[in-house]
C-alpha cells in the first residue's frame, strides 16, 4: 500500500490506524518561548526544538509560562498549510472509510491556562478538532519528550485496535524513539491485534505498520527508517 493511502485513511482493508501528529513547528509555527531560571533569573530562553534535547544543571529549573498561554497560541500560532490539508484529508478518510480510526495531537506541552481559547485555534483554522485528541506530554514528568511521546503511543496501542501507526513530528529524536516500538513490541500487543483482525499465523503482513514521518519547515514530510 502506498504512503499516500495510508495517509488519507484510506488502507481500511488491513484495519484501523492511529496518526500522531505534533504540534509546535509540524501542525503550526509558533513562538513561545521556554526559560530556564537559576537562582529566580532567566538564564536561557528556548524554543520548541531546543527544549526537547536540553539537560538541566544542577540549580536550574523549568518556567513555562509561555507554553502556557492559550491566548498567546491562539493570537501568534501561523497554520503549516501542507499539514492542516493534510489533516483534513485524513479526517474526511476516517468518517467515510475507517470511522474506527483515530488522529491524535501529541505535543510536548503541558496543559494550558484556557482550554476553551486553545482549542479555538484549531476550529478558526478549519480543523475539527473535536474529532480528536490532544495529548500533553509536558504533563509526565518522568522522562524526556521522547520517552513520554513512546509510552503514550504504547497506550494506545495496547487497546489492540490499531494495525497502522504513525508519527508526524519536527524532531527527529521523537521519530526515532517511536520507531523502537517496532521492534520492542510487547507480545501481549500482537495478540490483541491478531484477536481482533483475525489474522492468521500465516500472514506475511506486519500485524502493526509504523509509519514515522519527519515534518520540514514547509510540512513536506520525509520518512525516517532506522
């Protein structure tokens, strides 16, 4: 089956598939900043690529009230057009071909101030936002914006609904991290999916197909293998 099919949703004959899609630089352009203090004094101001592979020293600390800010999101956030038609083209796919489908907004953000107002920014750019999800990575603590992304696709996963799989993200680090998946994909997984779709030991088709795909500036997208 050819990218663009699965794409559009429309592979609906080997099942259901669960779409990741980005926010900050992939879904739109965006401005906010991330600061690190030390000692109460903002000592760096990051962006959004910058805060996915930055370490803390010792003393420093997280300020996020930027990344907060609905009203700042929706006034300052220029849609990517590729990826919003993109997007649509996919949700139109799911309700007319594979409506057990799903598309999922994971951003490494945290929750924001004003949902009503954040959420407004999908819907005055056309995207039906109510028809998915968004998922805040930025509220797990536990490890880095990778790591965080790869365990809340593995929850997803482990419903044993999905047999696609795909992430469309700007970081080259998060693709990377979820395409360990394949390869590490617990057996109670597969047995689910195999359950549920009926699939025979002899099927040479991958039980679940992952998909990651790196979002450029323009939102032109370039597979990523590893």
């Amino acid at each position: 089956m050819r990218l663009r099919g699965f794409l559009n949703e429309l592979a609906s004959e080997y099942g259901a598939g669960i779409t990741m899609i980005d926010l900050d630089e992939c879904l739109f352009h965006t401005f906010a900043m991330i600061y690190v203090l030390e000692n109460g004094k903002i000592v760096e101001k990051l962006n959004n690529q910058e805060f996915n592979t930055y370490k803390l020293k010792s003393g420093q600390s997280w300020d996020f009230r930027e990344f907060r800010s609905a009203e700042m999101f929706n006034k300052t956030s220029i849609p990517i057009p590729q990826t919003v038609k993109r997007i649509k083209r996919m949700l139109k796919g799911i309700k007319s071909t594979r409506k057990d489908s799903r598309i999922i907004f994971l951003t490494a953000r945290s929750d924001f101030d004003n949902k009503d107002i954040f959420l407004d920014t999908f819907r005055k750019h056309g995207i039906s936002v109510d028809d998915t999800y968004v998922e805040r990575a930025g509220n797990d603590k536990s490890g880095t914006v990778a790591e965080i992304k790869k365990k809340v696709v593995l929850r997803y996963l482990r419903s044993g609904q999905y047999r696609r799989c795909r992430m469309l993200d700007d970081d080259i680090t998060n693709i990377k991290e979820f395409l360990k998946i394949e390869k590490e994909l617990p057996e109670d997984i597969i047995n689910k999916v195999k359950i549920k779709y009926n699939i025979p030991e002899s099927e040479d088709f991958p039980v679940i197909q992952f998909f990651g795909l790196l979002v450029k500036k323009d939102g032109s997208l370039s597979r990523i293998k590893i």
